[in-house]
C-alpha cells in the first residue's frame, strides 16, 4: 500500500520520495522489529562478492559490442537529478535502504521469503506502470530478484549482502547505458 497507493498520492519530487521512503523503512522496521544487522561481516563478505560479479558483468556487457548496442539503445530512466545524485543518494536510500530493510531486515522474518519475494514483486506494480514497462514481466522479476535477495539474506544473517546487490543491479544499471551511449 505504502508504495502503490499512498507515496504516489503524497505527489513529492524524488528527493520528497527519497526521504518519505527512509522514514516509513525506518518506522516500519522500528514497528516491527527488523534486524537488519547491517555490520555483520558474513553480509559484506557475501555482498561485496555478489555485487562484484554484477559489476564485471556489465563491464563484460560494454566490451561486448552487441551487448554494448542493447545497452546504448535502454531508455533513459534519469529522476530529473544528476546522475550521482542518483547514484549517490536515491538509489542507495530511497531505493536499496528501504527496500532491504522493509523486505529482507523485517519481512522476511515475519512472512519468510517466497511471501516477502512477492510482496516486493508487487511493490514495483506502480512503478512498472509509470515507465511504461510490462507489469507482469516486471513483477515477475522483481519477485525473483527478491526470492535472491532472501537467499543472500539466510546465508549471510545480514541484509547488507542482498542491499549490496541491489545497489550494483540499480546503480550499475543507470549507469551502464549512459556509458555505452
């Protein structure tokens, strides 16, 4: 609700969305009890790994040329920001931070992972409909991302190792198209 409903209603620019996202995280973790165990070194041994490999695969992506095409040719999806504000400051807070709090530091201890994996499947329906994107497909992958993340989160005891991961997907995916163009 919070995501599909009532932020959108609350008509804010990305920096209003940006902080009203960590204050609900905040809120919702406190709320419920998250344990999000953020210094745990398991979840940045785990995480750095995973986001290393996302790293070299769009490096690996821009040396290809086909891959490099595919990626010049993504729409772009700029917030009216700069880049590393973008890259900087939303990603990593309004998007990583509560999300990974919300879902891996709280749900997945409430719901368990398959229930928390849908559930941020369908936390992106608004924003799947706002670019323009196919819903189900983007729902779809979402939900598997999340069914990743969870994993990244059991194994790690953290949810710095799946918000790891979630930074180099979304920040290397905002900026790997830029640098193919």
């Amino acid at each position: 609700m919070w995501h599909n409903a009532v932020l959108p209603r609350l008509a804010l620019g990305i920096r209003g969305r940006t902080a009203a996202n960590v204050a609900f995280a905040t809120g919702y973790a406190r709320v419920f009890a998250g344990e999000p165990r953020w210094g745990a070194a398991s979840g940045w041994r785990l995480g750095l790994a995973a986001a290393a490999a996302v790293l070299a695969g769009y490096g690996a992506a821009l040396a290809v040329p086909p891959a490099r095409k595919a990626l010049a040719a993504a729409p772009d999806r700029a917030p009216g920001v700069s880049v590393a504000e973008w890259i900087g400051v939303h990603i990593p807070l309004g998007t990583v931070y509560s999300e990974e709090l919300i879902f891996r530091g709280t749900l997945d201890d409430i719901a368990g992972t398959p229930l928390t994996a849908l559930a941020f499947g369908l936390w992106h329906l608004r924003p799947a409909r706002a670019a323009g994107d196919p819903v189900l497909p983007t729902v779809a992958a979402t939900a598997a991302a999340g069914l990743v993340f969870g994993a990244l989160r059991r194994k790690s005891g953290s949810a710095t190792a799946p918000a790891l991961l979630h930074y180099a997907l979304n920040a290397g995916g905002a900026v790997a198209p830029r640098l193919a163009r």
